[in-house]
C-alpha cells in the first residue's frame, strides 16, 4: 500500500468509492467533486492524499483551503474532511496512516494548522495522533411553529428574509474567526444548493446584524432553521438579542419553522450565549466536536478555547 498526493486519473475511482458509500449519483458526485475541490480557490491549496493498493484507490483523504483569521492575520489553515476508506480495508490503521503523511512532510506543505469537526468514528484517530479537542460546538434549539409541520416546504418563502446585499466583514481581533472575504465566499457558494439559505440583516441607527440561515427538514415534517453564523457592524449583545428575536417572531408569525437552532463555541461566545439563553432557546444532548493540530504556530493560542469564534456555519458542510 501506498500512501501519495491525489492525481487527476484517480477521479473515477474516488468519486466511485463515494457513490458506493453515500449512494449518491455518479453524476451529482462528479460534478461536486470538480466544483469543490477543483475551482481555482482551492486547486493550489487544498491537499488531497490517496491510499493506493497497486493502481486502486483504497482510501481519500483532504485537507481543504480553510482560512482563519485573528489579530488581522490571515492563517494558512486547512479543514480535513471527505476521509474515506474502501470497505473492504477498513480497520487496518488506513486513516491514520493518511494523518501521518501530512505530519511527515509538514515542511513542504508550509500549514499553520490544520482543524477538523470529526464523526464519531475519526474521533479516536485523530485523538491518538496529537489532534486536540479544544472545544465542542453546543446546539441550543426554540420551538416556533407546530403548524409549520402542517404546511408544505416551498424554499422560495424564505427568500423574503434574504435581506443582507453583502455580507459584513467586521472581525473580532481576539478570536480565529473564519474569513469572509469575496474570493471564499463565491467558491463556497459554488459547491452550495443556495435555495436553502438566506442572510437576515437586522437594521437600527445606522448599525446592522446578519444572521446566516440554512433551512432543512428533520424527520420528513420538521422544518428547521439554523443560524449558522452571526455578522455584526457593532457586537453588541443588545442589538444581536433584537436581529434573534426579529427573524424568530417572523418566522413563527408565518409558520415556516418549527424549530429555530444555533450552535456555537459556549467559551468564547458568551454575549450570544447570554442573548440566546435569555430568549429561552434550550440546550440539548447533541454537540458537534471541533479538532485542531498545530503545525507552525503557537500551540498554546491554538488551543485555548477562549480563542475561537465558530459555528455551525464555519463548517464545510454547512
């Protein structure tokens, strides 16, 4: 077995190795593929590693362009995720084997640090191999509508509160908060089915709130609303619990959510989580976790939970 950076004659196999596990078209996955990881934004940037058996592909592995930014800084940080390992191969240390390539030839490849939000089964992997577990992402979930569950899903009703014409780049210097700048943003809305999301924008002399929403269905009838990210000209606690309360009394006025959810660092984002709290969102038994590995960078700054801004908008597949 062989473990080497991806070639463009592996497509095929790789795409296949995702169609057999996900069940997904060939054509949909082909077409994400080129789109994801082949747009000129992440063509020089991401890494993609390959397990090969021969000239089989036997297990994918990336580690996608994912820049942060802190004190103005713009780190050269990458997201694993799309790992991937052949069925009939698994549990013969292949994962790991792929996390050690990149350690081994972390010269070449020049990271600050890499980040990760792992599945259950890539938890102890990467714990075993000096990944460390800052922090989880915690949901917190209010009840709006239970008639919405009754009304048919039409995407195009949210779009009235796709209000933001841009979004605000206005960053907290004291946390690694995700870049939103123009380049990033277009590439993630290329891989992106845009008729789930809307970007609420909540005005008051002359300062502004976004909310960055995605709508999806639980359990066939359950319409959700997440906030994923929250954008502000002025983070003040204040006006942030009004842009919440607005949008949530919207939406439960028009029976288009039956639940409204965000998930967030409980660390760092203590004003939202005060907001949160105060407007009787709940807590609940689910969590999403959040890895890092330091590469070239201070590792105590790293891994200090108070340090980092993210939600669940901040992760690849938002």
């Amino acid at each position: 077995m062989l473990i080497t950076f991806y070639e463009d004659w592996m497509k095929e196999q790789v795409v296949d190795l995702f169609v057999e596990e996900y069940k997904v078209t060939k054509s949909y996955f082909s077409a994400f593929f080129d789109q994801f990881y082949d747009a000129p934004f992440q063509r020089e940037n991401a890494i993609r590693l390959v397990a090969l058996e021969d000239k089989t592909v036997i297990g994918f592995q990336s580690f996608f362009y994912w820049p942060l930014i802190k004190n103005n800084i713009k780190y050269k940080s990458l997201q694993s995720g799309n790992s991937l390992i052949h069925k009939d191969h698994r549990g013969k240390g292949i994962f790991s084997k792929l996390l050690n390539f990149i350690d081994e030839n972390k010269a070449e490849l020049k990271i600050d640090f890499l980040i990760g939000f792992p599945i259950d089964a890539s938890f102890n992997s990467l714990f075993r191999k000096g990944w460390i577990n800052v922090f989880n992402l915690k949901w917190y979930v209010k009840l709006a509508s239970f008639f919405s569950v009754l009304m048919p899903l039409k995407l195009e009703k949210y779009k009235q509160f796709d209000t933001a014409k841009k979004l605000i780049i206005n960053y907290k210097p004291q946390f690694f908060k995700l870049s939103e700048d123009d380049a990033f943003v277009a590439w993630r809305k290329g891989y992106q089915n845009q008729a789930n999301y809307f970007n609420y924008e909540y005005n008051e002399q002359n300062q502004q709130v976004q909310l960055c929403c995605k709508i999806q269905i639980r359990k066939t009838y359950i319409k959700e609303v997440i906030i994923g990210n929250i954008l502000a000209t002025d983070y003040n606690k204040e006006l942030i619990k009004k842009a919440i309360q607005e949008l949530y009394k919207n939406l439960k006025s028009k029976h288009l959510a039956t639940i409204v959810s965000i998930a967030l660092n409980e660390n760092s984002n203590v004003d939202q989580l005060e907001v949160i709290k105060s407007l009787k969102f709940k807590d609940i038994n689910k969590q999403i976790y959040f890895f890092t590995y330091p590469m070239n960078i201070n590792k105590e700054e790293l891994i200090d939970a108070k340090n980092w801004e993210l939600y669940r908008g901040d992760i690849d597949t938002w």
